[in-house]
C-alpha cells in the first residue's frame, strides 16, 4: 500500500515536474506564439488607447472579446468585420446612448480621438488569428 | 475551541455572511436585466452589478478562507495566534478595503478585468492586507507546537493564492497577453491552488468528524493535491484555446484539463469513505453534510460540467456563452462556497459554546440552498444551450438570441429565490448561534472520541 511519504514524493514530484513544463510551454508562448497570431507591432498608439479605454470602461463586464466577459452583450472580436467602422462609430456616439431592440448600453461622451482609438483597437483585434474562433454559422437561415 | 484568539474567525464569517447577500441582490440585478427589466441601468449599468456580483463572491469566499485559517491554524499548531491585535487589524482593513472597492464600481472605477475589476492602487492595498495576514498565519504554525500537514496544505494554499495575485496586477498591452495572465490568477487559483485550501479544510473537517486516524486522511490529501496539480497545471491550456495562444494548447489543454475531474472525484471518494470508515459519533450532523455535499457538488459542478466543455471541439461554440456561467455557479456553489459553510457550520458551535447541532432551520438552509442553486444551474444550461444553438450554429445577432433567452431568465429567477431563502435560514441560524465567548474555550480535543485507525 501506498505509504505517507510516497504520496509526498508524489505531490512534491509531479508538481514540480508539470510547473516546469508549463513555464516553458508558457515562455515559448508570450515569445513566439502570441505575437505570431496577434501581430504587436500592428499595435499602434490608437490601438493601445482603445486597448486602454475597453479596460478603463469595463466593456468586458457586458461584452465579451476572444470569448471572454459577460454574456449581457455581443461578441465584440470580429465585429470590425461584421459590421464596419461606420456602424461601430454610431453605436459609440449614439446621442442618449445605444439601445439595440430595447437592451440599454451605457451612454459615453467618447472623444473623436477616443472613438477612432476604439475602432482602431477592434480593427486589431479583428486580425488576430484565434484557432477558428468565433466559429462560423453552419445552418443555412432563409432571411 | 481551543484558543481564545480562534475568536477572531468569527468576525471573518459574519463578514462572508454579509457579503454573500450584497453579491446576491446583484445576482438579482442582472437576472432582471437579461429578462428586459433594467430599471436600474442609469444608477446600477449592467458591467457595474457584473463586477459587483463577481468580486463580492471572491471576497467573501476569501473572507471564509481567512477565518478558516484564523480558527484551523491555531488548532492544528497548538497555540495562541501570535497577535491577536493585529488579525483584529487585518480584518477591518480587509473590510473597508473591499468596501471602497464595490463603491468605486458605482462610480465608474473599475480595471475591467473579469474577475480583476479592482483596480490597481487597490490592488497594491489588498496585497499588503494579505501579506499580514500570511505572516500572521505562518508565525502562528511555525512557531506552533505542531506542524500537521492539514496545516501546511493549507498554509501553502492561501501563500500560493497570494503568489498568483500578483501577475494579475501587471498591465500588458497586448490584450491577449494580459488575458494569458489573468488566467495564471482566476484559473491557477479555483483549479489549482484553491484546491489545496479546500484540501486542507476539508481534511481538517473530516479528522474532527469522523474521527478517522489524521495518518490516513492526510495521506489521501497528498494524493488528492497531488492529482489537482498533475492535471491543473497544465489544464490552463482549456483557456488559452482561442485566445490568441499558439495551437498546441488545444492538444495540451484538452487532455490535461480533462483530467481535472479526477482531483475533484478523489474529494468525492475521500469524504465518502472517511465517513462510512467513521465512528459517525460526532453530534454536529450539519457540519458534515456540508462537509459531504462540498466533496460531491464540487464534482458535479467543477468536475462533470467542466469537463462537459473543455474540450476544444465543445468549447470553440461553447466558449463566452451562459454555458460556461452554468458552470461557473455550480462549480464556484459546490466547492467554495459549501466548503465555506461547511467550516461556519462546524465552528459555529465550537466558538459559541451553544450546542444545537441538528436544527430545523440549519437542515431546511442546507437542502434549500443547494435545491435552489440546482435549479440556477438548469436554467444557465438552458439559455446557454439556446444561445449556442442560435447563435454559433444558426447565425443569430446576439439580440435575437436573447430575446429567445429570456423565459429561462425567469426561471433563473424563480430558481434564485429559493436559493435566496436558502441563504436566509442559514444566516438567521447563524445570528442565533450568538457571539463568540471565552466560556466556549475547552482544554480537550473538541473531537473528543476515539480514533479510529484504518
Ligand atoms: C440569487 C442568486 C444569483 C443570481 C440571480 C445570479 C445571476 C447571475 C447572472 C445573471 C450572471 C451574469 C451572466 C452574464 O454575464 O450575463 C452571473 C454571473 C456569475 N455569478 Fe451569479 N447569480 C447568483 C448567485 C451566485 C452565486 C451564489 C455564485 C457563486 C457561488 C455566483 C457566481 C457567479 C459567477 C462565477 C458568475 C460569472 C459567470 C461567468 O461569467 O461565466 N452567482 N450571476
Ligand atoms: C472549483 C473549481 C472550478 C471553478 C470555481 C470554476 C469556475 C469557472 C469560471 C468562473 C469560469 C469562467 C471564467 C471566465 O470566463 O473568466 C470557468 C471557465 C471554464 N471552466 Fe471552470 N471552474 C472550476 C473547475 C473546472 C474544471 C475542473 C474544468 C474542466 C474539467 C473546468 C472547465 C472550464 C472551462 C473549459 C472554462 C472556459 C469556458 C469558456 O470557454 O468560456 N472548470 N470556470
Ligand atoms: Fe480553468
């Protein structure tokens, strides 16, 4: 039967072994992995300020981007491509605040300069290449 | 109770008791919200009662984990805490530290992290509060009479939780990288090093009711602890699937996080069978249903409706959908919060020196609570479901989806309110359990029957 030590061994052990692998499998991902599927130095000044205005404004606590958020609100990762610039500027400057079929998002009094830093920010996410997520519809929907 | 400075594990308690109705009022909120009802929206937005609901549930289970280490490590170690002046000091920086944190939520001051809102000045301040705390924990057991491994498991558990706070505090440009981050905080913690906290309670629990020889039980807490690394570590990969992460994480998250289950079903297996090896003659019955159900709620929660999406070919429609909030609940109800309510339920007694065990309203709490949060899980699954189906596979906007959604939301609804009244039991027997007193302080083991040896 297993004795008190071996079960120790056993803990000590594995833990130490699978913290080294995922530390490495973690560097070679921050290193090499990420920047290849999400381009850092497509990253300018006005991504980052987008970057920085999502965080500041908790979009993440309606939203969700790469999946990730809450579930009061679209999937914001490809909606550069869904619906283009112009519309996601309407949406941010929407004089008392956007109401898509009833649902209310917080009103913003962004900048013009903080509304192109938004589009520029989702234009960056919209490249990231994300292992096939989000997936595409596979039912065919009669409009 | 051995010790009169285990007093100080009450106030951490009332604390969680508090916290847990604040976090569910917003629970409330956006229910509400999702079935079309935001009245609150201009004073209470949707991303303030969401950062609300989820830092308020981290605080009071850490509030629980705080005063489970202020009332097991002195226990364990054999003597006094060594300042009980400064656990008082502690404690009140931790409250008003987290009740600066919620108000700025309303004001609009938040990190946007999901999971991380606090933002990082406080950050700074929360770091400092648990350093105390730490020091306070680990001079007591160092200095103790003994060092039991339930003690270090659970010492290395709450050092460890501390450790993993601080990448969470860094900021990165890349959103990508700061999201794989801020999984070395939330997924590290609640399918790693948490598990050693919950392992070191429940263990603590289960040599104080059932009496089974500590030898064996903590022999198993090794394996157990053990197995939740073995799988954990590597399982953060079931998060590092799409979100910008290199694509080796789905071969390396999918078969290392569908190993997480098994962690959980060693709890399951370890309750179990210390109970049924058990003299099953210690009076305290409430205790050690909560004891029970956190071993087997935490397997269904964590473990069976984990698995039910960690693998990549599931997760890719599953992922960022009320799927995953299903899970969330269940697994966060099943083995923290129980875990949290198992420790209240059996320290209660002990503090207060007011013996009543097996009362109505302690065992209608205990079923009502856990049929309620049952009944949440179902409706998640439900609108989580719904919401794959209509808008990953049929190609719905995300608004026609929701409109679908909504009737489960009033299940939701429905199903929280008898949680909610769940929750209210337990708090009132809590508050007629009294105060702690010094009369409650005992010289004899309080688990004081014979060993069983195994
Ligand atoms: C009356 C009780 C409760 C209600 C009505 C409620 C409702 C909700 C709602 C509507 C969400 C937001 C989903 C979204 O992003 O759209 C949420 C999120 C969450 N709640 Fe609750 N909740 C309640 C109690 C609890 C309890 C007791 C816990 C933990 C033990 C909990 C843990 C969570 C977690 C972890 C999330 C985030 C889930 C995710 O984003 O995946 N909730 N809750
Ligand atoms: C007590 C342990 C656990 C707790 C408290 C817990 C809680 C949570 C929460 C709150 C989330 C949402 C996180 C976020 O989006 O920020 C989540 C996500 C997830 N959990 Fe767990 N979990 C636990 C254990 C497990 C286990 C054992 C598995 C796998 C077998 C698992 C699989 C997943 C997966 C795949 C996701 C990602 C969902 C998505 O892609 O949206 N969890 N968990
Ligand atoms: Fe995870």
């Amino acid at each position: 039967m297993l004795s008190k030590k071996q079960a120790k061994t056993f803990f000590l052990g594995g833990t130490a072994l699978f913290f080294l692998i995922f530390l490495a499998l973690s560097i070679h991902s921050l290193k090499v992995g990420i920047p290849e599927n999400t381009h850092p130095e497509k990253m300018t000044e006005q991504v980052e300020l987008g970057r920085y205005l999502w965080d500041k404004n908790n979009c993440m606590g309606c939203h969700t981007i790469m999946g990730e958020g809450a579930y009061y609100a679209p999937e914001l990762t490809r909606v550069y491509s869904r619906k283009g610039p112009d519309y996601i500027k309407a949406v941010l400057t929407a004089p008392d605040g956007w109401q898509p079929r009833g649902r209310k998002m917080v009103k913003y009094n962004f900048s013009d300069e903080e509304v192109e830093g938004l589009i520029a920010f989702f234009q960056w996410m919209n490249e990231a290449y994300l292992n096939g997520f989000p997936p595409k519809p596979q039912l065919y929907r009669p409009e | 109770m051995k010790f009169r400075s285990q007093k100080i594990a009450y106030n951490f308690f009332a604390l969680s008791m508090l916290l847990i109705l604040l976090q569910i009022t917003y629970g409330f909120i956006m229910a509400f919200a999702h079935m079309g009802y935001d009245g609150l929206h201009e004073w209470i937005p949707f991303n303030t009662a969401t950062a609300t609901h989820k830092n308020l549930l981290v605080v009071w289970i850490l509030s629980g984990f705080m005063g489970a280490a202020y009332y097991i490590i002195p226990d364990e170690a054999d003597r006094e805490l060594v300042s009980p002046f400064w656990a008082k000091i502690q404690f009140w920086t931790f409250a008003i530290v987290g009740v600066i944190a919620v108000a700025g939520f309303h004001m609009g001051w938040f990190e946007g992290r999901k999971f991380l809102e606090i933002p990082r000045p406080l950050d700074y301040l929360v770091a400092l509060n648990v350093v105390l705390f730490l020091v306070l924990i680990l001079f007591t057991l160092l200095k103790g009479k003994k060092q039991t491994t339930t003690a270090w498991v659970l010492s290395m558990g709450l050092v460890f939780a501390a450790l993993l706070y601080l990448p969470g505090m860094i900021y990165f440009e890349n959103l990508a990288v700061d999201s794989f981050f801020r999984w070395w905080v939330v997924h590290l913690w609640v399918e790693g090093v948490w598990e050693l906290i919950m392992g070191g309670i429940l263990s603590y629990l289960l040599i104080r009711l059932t009496g089974v020889d500590r030898e064996v039980i903590e022999k198993w807490l090794y394996v157990i602890v053990g197995l939740t690394f073995l799988s954990g570590i590597l399982g953060t990969g079931h998060h590092y699937y799409y979100t910008g992460g290199p694509d080796y994480w789905l071969m390396i998250g999918g078969i290392f996080s569908s190993l997480e289950p098994l962690a959980f079903l060693g709890m399951t297996a370890f309750a179990v069978q210390m109970y049924r090896k058990g003299n099953k003659k210690h009076p305290n019955k409430l205790a050690l249903f909560w004891t029970l159900n956190t071993a087997i709620l935490s397997f269904l929660g964590a473990g069976l409706l984990g698995l039910a999406h960690t693998l990549p070919q599931v997760n890719l429609y599953t992922h960022g959908t009320l799927v995953t909030a299903m899970h969330g609940h269940l697994a966060f109800w099943g083995a923290y919060g129980s875990l949290v309510f198992a420790i209240i339920s059996y320290a209660m007694p002990q503090m207060t020196g007011r013996k009543i065990y097996d009362n109505q309203i302690g065992n209608l709490a205990f079923w009502i609570t856990n049929i309620g949060m049952l009944g949440m899980t179902t409706a998640f699954a439900a609108a989580g479901v719904s919401q794959v189906t209509l808008e990953r596979i049929a190609g719905y906007e995300y608004m026609e989806a929701a409109k679908v959604m909504q009737p489960h939301f009033f299940v939701l609804i429905i199903a929280a309110t008898v949680f909610t009244t769940g929750i209210c039991l337990y708090i009132w027997n809590f508050i007629k359990f009294g105060k702690p007193v010094d009369e409650a302080i005992r010289t004899e083991d309080d688990s004081a029957f014979q060993a069983v040896t195994a």
